[in-house]
C-alpha cells in the first residue's frame, strides 16, 4: 500500500472506494457505449441501486449521457478518465507492485495496470493499451517485428492510432502461421492490421496448424515461406499472448490423447505453440510453422501480454522467455503471482 493509498485511507476511507467505482464505470461506459444500466451493472458486479446512483451522480456532472439506446461518456468525461489514470495507477500502488513481480519472475520491465481480466474483459483493453504504449517507444528505424495472434495482442493492435507513413522501413510480420477460428485474432490478420497503422510493410504466413509432417515439409520449401521465415528468425521485436496450455490446446484442436499427455505432465502454459510445466520446461511442442525457441531466446526485446488471475500460472511458467523484455499484465495476475510466491 502507497503512503498516498494510506493517507487518503486515513482522511477520505469511502472516498476512495467512491472514486475507484466511480472511474471503473467512466471506463466501462467509454469502451462498451451504448450500454445499458442492467448491462453496466452485471459488467462491473454491482447492485442495480448502486449503478443508478453513481450514474445520476456523474451524468448531473456532465460525465455521462443517457440516449435511447443506453449511456455514451461526453467530452468531459473521457478527459476525466485520461486525468484520473496516472492517479488510480499510484492510489492502487501499482510501481511497488511491478518491482515485486519483477523481483519474482526475474524479468527486468513488468507493466501492470488496474484490475482482473478475469471478472471483467475490459481490462484486457487496457492491458492492450500499455502494450501499444510500450511498443511505440521501442520501435527504431529499421526493425522487423513479430507478433502472434490472440485476443489480448488484439487489443494492442486495436489502441495504436494510425500514424501514416511514420515507420515505411519498419517489417511486420506474422510470429506464427494462422492458428483457431477466429480470423480477427489470428497473427496473420494482426501483422496485417499493425502494419497498416504503423504505415509498414508486411508479409503473411497462410499456414495452418497441424498439417501433415509431410505437408510441412514441402510448404517450407517454397521460396516465399523460406524468406518470411528468415526475416522472423531475425526479428527486432517480438509481441506475444501467454495462455493456459489445455485451454489453448482445445481451441486448437488437439486430440484428447494429446491433452490427457499435456494433464500427466502438468502443462501450465503456452506460447508459440510451445507448452511449458510450472518449471518453463517443455513438455510438448505442436506442429506449426513459425518462430522456433532457439531464435526467440536471440530477439532483442520482447513485449508479452496477459491478464486475469487464471494467468498467473502461466506467465510465471513462460516468464523465463523474458529476460530481455517486458511482460504487461493486470492487477489479478500480478496479485496471484505474489500469492503463491508466499506458498
């Protein structure tokens, strides 16, 4: 707890629960306009009551406006929202937070911000949000980027702001051939989208998951796939999503046989199609097409993304990949991984 977080405590104690409520529904209301009172409640958690009441407080203010098709946040509100983040960032003591969990994983940058992915997918946004943040002041003349696919890389993708022809030498290009169902998440449409609004160039791997070894094997040889392929393995900067192995695993389609080996030897996490124990050993690699280990431990930087309590496992178990890096997260993983350090 910061000294600001216990003297605010000591003068003002409901003003800070009223304050934090207060900015979660300014923030809620910004993402998911138009929304409706029932669905900002169910959103955050609360009583109906509560909502109303706040939601009267705060439209009286001219912070919100109700139309016929639900709430909007005015002008006013979202410059409220933009004031209120750097002070929400040190009432919750999120610095002191960071250095602890970076003590933990032994990873030099770890950025955390407010909230649980878990009980609430907004905070994936904002997760999205420090990662577009962090992505823009490393990117240098020059660099190749690799980025995988998932929801939460998504939200990074989406909080970048078209910047024109601000970096036409920069490549980006796709971590992995196209992975699940959703084409919106896939690595390929978010090299696509990255590079448009960086004004890059990009390249694409049109390669799904599980092939035949022999399918493989003869698609790698096309001299298109070899040249992608190399200009990953030498990537400047590397943008990823950690996941839960067996959650992973059935999205992706493995067979039962396959997750009843990945339950026996324990796997935590998953990323690039690796799939890690609680130790970051690997007990299983799926067949794809893509950025192998020994080229990712080679990558200058890497920026890794995840969120929610159900995270904290994983991102311990695939922290090691990090060392020259910096993984973004939220309050419910960073406050997890803290609780089992204590264990």
């Amino acid at each position: 707890m910061t000294n600001l977080h216990v003297t605010l405590q000591k003068i003002i104690p409901e003003g800070i629960l009223d304050l934090e409520r207060r900015y979660e529904i300014l923030k809620t209301v910004l993402y998911s306009a138009p929304i409706g009172r029932r669905a900002l409640a169910a959103h955050l958690n609360l009583s109906e009551r509560i909502v109303r009441a706040e939601v009267d407080f705060l439209r009286q203010n001219a912070f919100l406006k109700v139309t016929s098709s639900g709430m909007e946040i005015t002008s006013e509100g979202y410059t409220l929202v933009q004031d209120l983040e750097h002070l929400m960032y040190e009432i919750k003591g999120l610095t002191e937070l960071e250095k602890k969990v970076s003590k933990i994983l032994n990873i030099n940058k770890v950025i955390i911000v407010p909230g649980n992915s878990d009980e609430n997918d907004m905070f994936k946004k904002d997760i999205g949000k420090a990662a577009a943040r962090l992505l823009l002041s490393m990117i240098r003349p020059g660099n190749t980027i690799a980025i995988t696919g998932g929801s939460t890389v998504n939200q990074m993708v989406k909080a970048i702001q078209p910047l024109g022809s601000t970096y036409d030498d920069v490549f980006v290009l796709p971590a992995r051939g196209s992975v699940g169902h959703r084409v919106e998440y896939q690595s390929n449409t978010l090299a696509s989208e990255l590079a448009q609004k960086l004004g890059a160039k990009y390249k694409l791997l049109n390669i799904p998951d599980h092939l035949s070894k022999k399918s493989l094997e003869s698609i790698i040889k096309e001299p298109e796939i070899q040249d992608t392929l190399e200009k990953v393995s030498k990537a400047d900067i590397l943008i990823f999503g950690i996941g839960n192995a067996l959650k992973m695993a059935e999205k992706r389609g493995l067979s039962e046989t396959i997750l009843d080996f990945l339950r026996r030897k324990e796997a935590v996490a998953e990323a690039f199609g690796y799939y890690f124990d609680p130790s970051g050993n690997i007990v299983y690699t799926s067949r794809s097409v893509g950025i192998k280990l020994d080229d990712i431990k080679k990558i200058p930087y890497m920026i890794a993304v995840a969120g929610g309590t159900s995270k904290a496992q994983a991102i311990k178990a695939a922290g090691h990949l990090l060392k020259h890096g910096c993984v973004v997260m939220d309050e419910g993983a960073a406050n997890e991984i803290i609780r089992c350090a204590k264990l």
